[in-house]
C-alpha cells in the first residue's frame, strides 16, 4: 500500500454494536489539504467513524491510518496531532471564552500567542464577549470558539463532526468561509454535516448511509454524473400531486424538495404526456420544468439504486 | 518536563475554576461538616440528663431525707418532690416524673443492714417510665449508683475515657467517616462523570494529554476541600464540643489524610464503572454512604449487628476508620495501637487505585 502520501486511508474500518452494524467494511481515501465531506443523515453511523479515526473507539475489523500512523497502534502520535470537535458542543460552559482557549492550548503543550495567527480570523469574531462564560455564548460563537479551540496546536489535520447543526444560517456561512481558509493554510478537513446544501462547498464528499459509502466524488462530479431526467413540479394541492405522480407511469421516483417535488423520469419519460394526464386529474396549475441535479437528488438516488439500503 | 508540569497546572487550575463556581456545591461542601457537628454534638444526645425524679415516703428519716438531697443536689436529676404512692403510675404517664423511688417502710433498718454486709434485702424500689428503653436502661443505672453510693459492699463501675458519656465523643469520628466519603468519593466521580456525559471527556483524550493526569488533576480540589472539612472538624471538636483529642494530632491527622485518600480512590473508581453523573450519585449515595452510616459502627456498635452484617462490615472502609479516631481521639491510644486499622485503610487504598487503573478506559466505549 503505497498510501501514506494521503492523509487518512481507510482499510474495511468495521464497527457493530450488538447486531447493528453501525460502521460497514468502509474503505476511502483523504488527500492532503482537502476538505472531505461525509454527508448523510442522522444516524448514518458518522460519529462511530469519527471517533475510530480519532482513536476514540477501537473497530472490530478494518484498520486506517491518519497521516500515516496507524489508529490502532499509534493513538498517542494520532492524538497529539489531530484537532477534534466533536458534534455537542463540549468546551466548559462554566468557564470564559478567553479561559477555554488558554486551557485548550496548555493541553496542546503550547499558548494562545503563539499560534494567536491562526486563530486569529475566527477568534476576532468573539473577542469581544471573550470574558463572558461560553455557556452564555449564542450558538454560532460557540461554534466558533470550538473550532478556535480545535485549532489552537496547529494541526495539520481537522475532524468536525457535524460542526454546523443547530447553527443559523448566516453563521453557517461565515464558518465555511473560514473553513476555506484554513485549508488554504494546508490543514486538511473532514467534516461531517446532515446539510445536502453543505455538500458543495467540499472539495469531494463521501454520500454515506447506514455505516456505507454510496459514492466518493466532486460535488461537481456527482451532478454531471446524474443521467436520469429530473423535473421540478408543482402545483396548487401539493400533496395530492406527489401521491398522484408516484403512481404515474413513466416516473421512477417523486419527492418533495423545499416548496417543489422533484420528478425522476425513466428512460421513456415525456413531459407533454405527464401534464396533461395531470390536467385530467384537475391538476390544471401544474408547473414542470427541467432541472440540474443537487447533491441531495444524487444521494436519493444512489440510495434507491443501493440494494442495501 | 517543565511543560508536562504545565499542563497538570493547567489543569488543576481549571478544576479549581469549577469548583469554585459551583459556588452552591462549595456552599454545601463547607457548610455540611458544621451543620453535622452541630447537629451530633448538640441536639441528638443519647446521654441522659435532667431525670426527674419522684419520691414515696411512709416514713420520713433523717438518711431518707439525706438521700433526697443527693438527687436534687445532682446535676444529672431534678426533683419532683413527694408524691403519694397512690399517684405513681399517673404521674409517670402524664409525664410529670421519669422515675419514682419507693422508700420501704424500714428504709433505715434495711440501710444500716447492708452497711454492715449483713445479706442485702432491696433498700428501695425504682419505678421507671420505659417508653425509651435506652434512657430507662441508663437512668436506672444512674438511679441505682446514687442510691448505692452510700453502701460500702456496691459493686464500683468505672467509666473509663468517656465518664460522662458524652456523645459527641462517640459521633465526630463518625461524622468524618462520612463526610469525607461525600466529599471525596462522590462529589469526585460526579466531577469526572460529567466530563464524560457532557463530551467534553472527548477533546480531553484527543490531545497528548495521559488519561490519568486528567483523573488526578480532578481529584485535586476535593483533595483541598477535605482538608479544609478536616481543620474545621478537629478545631470545632476541640474548642467547641471539647473533644479532648489526647492522642498525637499527627497521628490524627496521618490517619484522616489516608482516608481521604481511600475515599479519593473510591470516587475514582465508581467514575470508571458509570457514564453517568445519576449513576455515579445513586451508587455513592446508596451503595457507599447508606452502607458507611449504618455498618461502620457510626450509629450502631458493630457487635450489635447480625452475624452477616458484622461480615459484611469488614469492607466498609469507615468501619475501620471510625474505630481508629475513636481510639485516637477519644482513647488517647498511641499510633502502633492502631495500625491494625491503619493498614488495613492501606491495604484498601491500594487496591482500589489499582482496581481503578486497571478499569480505567482511555477510549469512550
């Protein structure tokens, strides 16, 4: 295995609890200075992976290795070199914002000054409240502080398990942008989210499920992969209309995506066909228009495909 | 090496800071040792004082009225004065007296007869109200002392360390036997279990950070704490309920700080068997503290207990702590003599923090 120029290679990493398979034969490769993002849902057994790759937890069967240390045999070197935040935010809500960060760094072997640069982008945004207890921080500057404090040593390597739920939107943004920044530092990320939308601002993303990888690629690559024709439709009665189209010929799948349901045609599809066999059915307002694939179509899809799943 | 000092600094450091603000934790923790000395060694009182005492006379004499005057002089009873013999169980039911002496007739005879160990007939008749047996057990013992006291041929008992059997002797050796169980074995786990229930356990592997030194930099705190318990303790007892601490405070001490070591260790190890805080503070409320009250000899004396309790008593670490203060404090015995106890703390100590190193998981499942 000539993979130690990747920054984590994963080898069939296995992981039950009880009968449940929560992490299944996976195996996948992270380049360095790449955000790598696992999307998938609640429950999609991502945590179980990330505490196997951060030495958390031992797996029953595969090994990894993280920049070139094996999980299994050398936990000390991984966990000194690696910055983890988990998915709860876990720094201490009795202690100030400034308090977590200096406790964080003496952990680290080194201060807050010296690696202040780093940091400074994202800590700057909460310097102001950096005397108030992080437990009276609003959600989005935890977040920050967390990730501040994950990265105070200076890793070469970020895990953020689901950093971004419960988080506001505008708040999400700002720390994906930060997030690119620090990959333009060279640190490479992988990160986590329930987020499809999320998804794109990775560099390549893993589509996962129930312990199992459904597809490694580009966002970009996922979209031009999708070769089924994919409509968005509407109309008044919404959800009459996805139970009268799931039982339409011609339609492989329909399912509701914001204030749209997204039609995946077969082969034979016709549109012309569909709305006026619609409009038969008092669907007289239905609006069907063609669209590009998102990475939330594409992750239905490979799941429907999945026998597995 | 200086800066593997650094980080158990660091660290001790932000215990402190949870500790002290926590500030109703650290209220309770300071308040309870003086709450409990209060409580033991003022209020609940098994010794017996201000008996009250009624008297039957047929016949007043000169030695019966000698013998009236020693109760009303005593401070230990209070006169009620003369009754008639019609009234005794009315007065003991309405709680006008605790006991009634029933002078006989020939009091003076029966007196000088046993003055000259002639074969005793019973000089008087002592009427007690039983409803507590205890106080009824001791009064009539008291009773019975003063009555002798005059009667050469008495048996003489001696009470030895504790004459006037003062309970808060017997209680504070007790009360520390508890408190630092509390403090150091349950306020302890609590601490390092809410690491692991909050997540924060989580970062706190993933760093170079050995899993131990976050366990000992935890138990640092409540390290302090009980020694501030273990001061406010020994100078209430001394100064306030005039425990005479006649043995070397240091072995005192030695023997205190051994247990709160043991009671460290005990903390460290329930933190290593629960995932969480409710866990770790049912089973040291139930299976430490329930036990350490009522088989350490605390407030029963072991001897009393069923035969399988008695065994059963020998794991409890206050058992032998309990039985060291009180031969240190109240006995006055020197160090050697209670190195049984000492070692066998020891022994306990050593085990557990094995036990727990051995238990102890550096990952979260």
């Amino acid at each position: 295995m000539s993979t130690t120029d990747r920054a984590i290679v994963v080898r069939g990493l296995t992981k039950r609890y009880g009968k449940q398979l929560a992490v299944d034969h996976l195996s996948f490769e992270v380049e360095h200075g790449e955000i790598f993002g696992l999307i998938g849902p609640d429950g999609a057994g991502k945590t179980t992976l990330f505490h196997m790759l951060t030495t958390l937890t031992t797996p029953d069967e595969g090994t990894a290795s993280i920049l070139g240390k094996d999980i299994l045999k050398d936990i000390r070197a991984i966990r000194s070199s690696v910055g983890y935040m988990p998915g709860r935010f876990s720094l201490y809500q009795d202690l100030s914002a400034r308090e977590n960060l200096q406790f964080f760094a003496a952990l680290f072997r080194t201060t807050v000054e010296e690696n202040y640069d780093l940091v400074a982008p994202i800590y700057s945004q909460i310097e102001k409240f950096q005397d108030r207890k992080a437990g009276h921080l609003s959600g989005g500057m935890k977040q920050k502080l967390a990730l501040s404090c994950a990265l105070i040593h200076r890793p070469s390597m970020l895990f953020l398990d689901e950093p971004t739920t419960g988080v506001d939107a505008v708040s999400r943004g700002e720390f994906w942008e930060m997030l690119q920044r620090l990959k333009e530092q060279g640190i490479t990320i992988l990160v986590s989210t329930p987020y499809m939308d999320e998804a794109s601002l990775c560099d390549r993303i893993a589509l996962y499920n129930k312990g199992r990888i459904l597809g490694i690629d580009t966002p970009e690559g996922f979209r031009r992969g999708y070769d089924a024709p994919l409509y968005a439709v509407s109309a008044e009665r919404m959800y009459e209309l996805l139970n009268v189209t799931r039982g339409m010929p011609g339609v492989r799948e329909c399912y509701t995506a914001g204030s749209v349901h997204h039609l995946v045609g077969t082969a034979d599809f016709r549109p012309e066909e569909y709305s006026e066999a619609l409009a038969a059915r008092g669907f007289s307002d239905l609006v069907i228009r063609p669209i590009e694939a998102d990475v939330e179509d594409v992750f239905i899809k490979l799941m429907h495909n999945d026998p597995l799943q | 090496m200086k800066r593997k000092r650094g980080i158990f600094i660091a660290f001790v450091k932000k215990e402190f800071w949870h500790l002290l603000r926590d500030s109703r934790t650290l209220l309770v923790a300071l308040l309870i040792p003086v709450v409990l000395m209060i409580l033991f060694g003022f209020t609940i009182n098994t010794e017996l004082n201000n008996v009250r005492v009624g008297f039957v006379i047929p016949h007043p004499s000169e030695s019966i009225r000698r013998m009236t005057e020693k109760f009303s002089g005593n401070p230990y009873f209070t006169s009620v004065g003369q009754i008639p013999p019609t009234r005794i169980d009315e007065i003991l039911r309405r709680g006008v007296a605790d006991a009634v002496i029933v002078f006989p007739e020939d009091f003076d005879r029966r007196l000088s007869a046993a003055r000259q160990g002639l074969p005793a007939e019973p000089l008087a008749q002592l009427v007690m109200d039983a409803s507590n047996p205890n106080t009824a057990i001791q009064g009539a013992a008291y009773l019975q002392g003063v009555i002798l006291g005059d009667v050469a041929v008495s048996p003489e008992v001696r009470l030895l360390f504790n004459p006037q059997m003062k309970s808060a002797f017997y209680f504070v050796p007790g009360i520390m036997g508890m408190l630092f169980l509390i403090i150091c074995a349950m306020l302890t786990s609590v601490a390092i279990v809410r690491e692991k229930e909050r997540g924060s356990m989580e970062v706190l592997l993933v760093s170079p950070v050995r899993p131990l030194v976050i366990i000992f930099a935890k138990m640092i705190p409540y390290f302090f704490l009980s020694c501030v318990n273990l001061a406010t303790i020994l100078l209430l007892s001394r100064y306030v309920l005039k425990v005479p601490l006649t043995a070397g405070i240091v072995s005192i001490l030695g023997v205190s700080l051994l247990y709160i070591a043991l009671s460290l260790a005990v903390g460290l190890f329930i933190s290593t068997v629960t995932h969480r805080q409710v866990t770790a503070l049912t089973i040291s409320a139930m299976g430490l503290i329930m036990p350490s009250v009522m088989l350490s000899g605390m407030l029963f004396p072991i001897e009393n207990l069923p035969r399988i309790l008695q065994y059963l008593s020998c794991v409890i670490p206050a058992r032998w702590f309990i039985d060291a203060m009180r031969k240190l404090m109240i006995e006055g015995l020197r160090f050697t003599l209670i190195l049984d106890d000492f070692l066998i703390l020891l022994g306990m100590t050593v085990a557990l923090i094995a036990l727990a190193l051995l238990r102890f998981n550096d990952k979260i499942d």
